[in-house]
C-alpha cells in the first residue's frame, strides 16, 4: 500500500491520503526496496523482518544485524516522521515450520539459538530501535524452552513490550496452536503477537494475544477477484479500503481491536 509513494511522490500524510485504517503491518523486504521522500505515518505500524522468506533462502547470513539496522536507521530518517507511532520492529529471527528446518538443513534447537543471539545481537547494537522479542519452536515445550534460553543470555521476557509468536500460521487452526499460546500466557506473558494469524487462528486464540497480523483479505481479493467499486486497480490486493473494510468486520465479529 506504500508502494504509491514511491520515487520522489510529494510528502504527504497517510490518515490524509487513506483515512484511519487502523494500525498498519509493514513488510522491510517491500519498503526498504524503494526510494521515498518523506511519508507522514500518523496510525500505529510496526516492521516486518521478512524472515520467511529469508529463511526460504537458507537463513540470514552472518553478520546480518549490522545492514538491517542501517537501513532501519535510513528509513527512520526519510521514509516516516512522528517515529512514535512505530510501535516495534520484528527481529531477524528463525521460523521453525518443517519446510524452513528443511530450507536450513538445522534442528529446532539451533534455530531456536540464532533466533535468541539475533535477538542479543540487536539490542546490544541499537538498544534505542524498539525491538520484538520471537518465540520460535513446534510444540509447548519448546516455546517454553526458549524462554529459558532467553533469561539464560540476560533478556527477561516479561519485561519486553511485544513477544511475537512464529511458527504457528500453519496450525492456527488445531488444538496445538491453542496449546503453544496458552502454554505462554501460562507463563506469564501477557504482551503476545501472532504472527501471521488468519480468521481461524484469532477466532480460537485471538483473546490470549495483544495483536496478530495477516495477509489473509489481501489473499482473498487475489482469489475473488474483488475490485471494490471505484478503485482504480485491477484487483483490491494491495487496497488501503478494501484492508479496512476486511478489518471492520473482524472487530464486528470480536476478532480484532
């Protein structure tokens, strides 16, 4: 949706341009491509690391940390003002879904201690940049291990503003997701983000977490074809109104705030 803004378009607000469409989920792989003058980002947005689709690739080469938060620091300065609106930015952490272990060749457990040392790595170097903490793992335990392997390098989990929950998009659906969430707000945690939580995933578990984020309606305009009356693209893909309204109907059905 920021995409419009690209190549030297004049510095504009967003409420302005689109309206207040609630607190937005911004992809760096899409925005850190592209070359802005200044936006004025007036709602909420945290950053998305595009791990996924690093992981994809093999994982996050060593050494990592230092580019991204140069480029963090770049887009601080030119794409967004009122940087109090930036709630957090997603770490370069490690997914432990089937086919990333298979992308890597690692276990759980190694991606488990990447995914706590990105994590070190950054706040030692840019302790003034507002960081998520990850939990990565496949089952309860190994959520709950994590949390040790944390407290074990100094971070104390109940003391970080959001702990984003990955792994779990594929299974929002079953028990064990209900399970992985339950077991960390068991525990304590009571700041939580699921990451990549579609309709299903909230309905069960959307009362355990702070916020989640989806790219489920912009997936269900590609397949639906939607083009809402007056909007001037093909599809509503990447529509500013059609994500609001999508997000309008999750807060009527008490899925989303």
């Amino acid at each position: 949706m920021l995409a419009r803004f690209f190549c030297g378009a004049p510095e504009l607000s967003w409420a302005e341009e689109h309206g207040d469409i609630g607190p937005l989920f911004i992809s760096f792989n899409r925005i850190s491509r592209l070359k802005f003058r200044p936006i004025i980002i007036t709602t909420d947005f945290a950053i998305d690391s595009g791990g996924f689709t690093q992981l994809s690739k093999g994982g996050w080469p060593d050494g990592c940390e230092e580019p991204y938060i140069a480029a963090i620091r770049r887009l601080k300065r030119h794409i967004w003002k009122g940087a109090q609106h930036l709630q957090w930015i997603a770490p370069q952490d490690w997914m432990c879904e089937e086919e990333q272990l298979a992308n890597t060749g690692l276990t759980v457990l190694e991606h488990q201690q990447r995914t706590v040392q990105n994590f070190v790595r950054l706040t030692e170097l840019a302790p003034d940049l507002p960081w998520a903490m990850a939990v990565q793992g496949t089952k309860p335990s190994e959520y709950l291990r994590i949390l040790d392997m944390y407290a074990d390098a100094g971070v104390d989990p109940h003391a970080q503003k959001i702990v984003g929950v990955g792994s779990i998009c594929r299974i929002q659906h079953t028990d064990l997701a209900v399970e992985i969430i339950e077991s960390l707000h068991n525990a304590g945690l009571r700041k939580l983000h699921g990451f990549g939580l579609k309709t299903e995933g909230l309905a069960k578990v959307g009362h355990l977490l702070t916020s989640a984020d989806s790219m489920a309606w912009s997936e269900h305009a590609r397949k639906q074809k939607i083009r809402l009356d007056g909007c001037p693209h093909k599809r509503c893909v990447s529509c500013p109104k059609y994500a609001k309204q999508w997000r309008n109907r999750l807060i009527q059905r008490g899925l989303a705030a």
